[in-house]
C-alpha cells in the first residue's frame, strides 16, 4: 500500500485503521483454514443486523458425534490477525471435545464491511444468535473466549447476554481503549480524549452478574497492553454488580463471585501468553469446574 493510498485512507477512516490494521489489509488475502490441520469445518456466512456478510468457520463434532460435544467455544481474534491464524485456539478446544465457532469480523478475511467498534458488536452478536438459534448448538453450554481486541469484543457480547452463556474467557485484553492510550508517554497519553474507538470493557465487566463465571489469562511480559489492565479488570470482576449488594438493615442478597479464576503467565507476551506451560491445563480445568457445576442456560 503506497503512501498516497495510506494517506487517503486515513483521512477517510481515521483512528479505526489504527485500531483494526488487518480490517483494512489489502484484498483478496489468504485466510488458512481448519482443513490444513485436520480439522473438518464448515464455512458459515453471516448476515448481520446491519446487512453486512460474515464469512466464518464452524468447527463441530460430526453427525453422529454430537453427544460427545461438551460445549460451543465463540473464538474473537486480535485486531491485528484473522480468524484463520487463531486456529490453534480452536485446535486445542475441539481435542477437548468443544465446538468451536470461529467469527471472523467485518473487513477482516473474507467478510465484507469496515470494521468500527460499534460493527464489530454487530458482528458478536451475529455469531452469538447464529449459535443460539442452530438446534444442535444451541443445547449446550455456549463459552465466549477472546483475546486482545477479541477480549473487549467478547465482554461486550457477554455483557449484553449473560443468560446466554455459561462462562467468559478473556486473555491480555484491556480495560477500556483511551485508557491505553493514557499510558503512552509524552503528548500521545494527553490525547485519549480524542479516541472514537472506546471498548469500555471495565464498566461492561461491572454489570456482568457475580454467577457467570470469568476466567482471565495474563501474560506479566505483555509489552503491548501493560498487565496492569487485566489486574484492574480482575479487580472489578470481583467486586461487580454493586446493585445487587445489601441495603443498609436489610438481609444481604449479594454473593461474592465464586467461579472466577485469574491466572498470571510471568514469560507471557502479548501473543505469546497461550504457549505457556499450565495455559491450557489452567483454561481446561476451569471448564471442567464450570461445565461440572452449572447446567446450560435456558434459551428460548
């Protein structure tokens, strides 16, 4: 891309190709797909509430297989990657027996669209109804694992459904985009203000209700998101839903989070934190702890 195209694009765009570099890669791209690691898959198109087309990956047990399904796994990449390099994520969880749908956002791989903040909430929520409404997904336990960008993207989803899902997974996520900017030096951390693109992922996460189980994944060697915003996050998990808190004299009615679990990785880099030692024994046990202890939430 010359420097004349980039210059016009942003104009044109402004702060979301910063934010969502790969939404606006140059076309056509090669997305890898589930089939080059022996995973069969289907290609799943979806149509958002604002009409743009989704092109994405269902990974599921295959017709006659379905029982042995423990649950469905919605997979939200980073901003600057496809769906086809979070393959690995998917290629641990369906050796685990875990449907996994994969979405790919707006503008990103194959899908139409640009991408923005509130687009790619359209986009969540696509991939979270297409599994609700499909009549084998939809009978059991839906898991919303995201990470970076896809953390934000997967808090706001659960946000909004929390009598849909049955657990958040969230890894080097942040708690809200102005706030990572504020941690720049110099002039650059004086201009948070002047983000578009907000991701309040922290005031999300303190309405989310203290039985949903969270299970949050930080690398402390993270050099793009400091570690400090999963800490914070950690922090309002623990405490949120201060509504249903007790009234001064009356009985207590709130319960303190029981399920959540946060998991520290001392060498975990931004993209590297999922190579860990004890990563996934530490997400697969959380699962086995959830999907032990609560039944699937009711869908109508």
């Amino acid at each position: 891309m010359d420097i004349t195209i980039t210059l016009s694009m942003i104009l044109r765009y402004g702060q979301r190709i910063i934010v969502y570099p790969a939404g606006f890669a140059d076309r056509p791209r090669e997305v890898m797909t589930p089939d080059r690691l022996l995973i069969p898959y289907e290609d799943v198109e979806l149509l958002t509430k604002d009409k743009v087309k989704l092109r994405c990956f269902l990974i599921r047990k295959p017709d006659g297989e379905h029982a042995n399904a423990r649950g469905t796994v919605i997979l939200f990449h980073g901003n600057a990657m496809d769906h086809g390099d979070n393959l690995g994520y998917a290629q641990r969880l369906f050796a685990e027996n875990f449907n996994v749908f994969s979405l790919e956002y707006r503008g990103y791989g194959h899908s139409e669209g640009v991408p923005s903040e509130s687009g790619l909430c359209l986009d969540a929520q696509a991939a979270l109804d297409y599994v609700v409404n499909d009549p084998v997904l939809s009978k059991l336990p839906i898991i919303i694992y995201g990470q970076s960008l896809g953390g934000a993207v997967a808090i706001d989803v659960t946000s909004k459904n929390p009598d849909k899902i049955s657990a958040l997974m969230v890894e080097n996520t942040f708690t809200s985009a102005p706030d990572v900017i504020k941690g720049f030096p110099g002039i650059i951390g004086y201009l948070a203000f002047l983000v578009t693109q907000k991701w309040y992922s922290a005031n999300k996460v303190s309405r989310m209700p203290p039985t949903l189980p969270i299970l949050m994944l930080s690398g402390t060697s993270d050099q793009v998101i400091p570690p400090s915003h999963m800490a914070k996050l950690w922090k309002v998990a623990s405490t949120r839903n201060p509504a249903l808190k007790r009234r001064s004299g009356a009985v207590p009615e709130y319960t303190p989070p029981q399920n959540d679990v946060f998991q520290a990785f001392r060498y975990g880099e931004h993209n590297t934190t999922a190579y860990q030692a004890e990563y996934w024994n530490t997400v697969y046990r959380f699962l086995d702890k959830v999907l032990n202890n609560s039944d699937t939430p009711a869908v109508e």
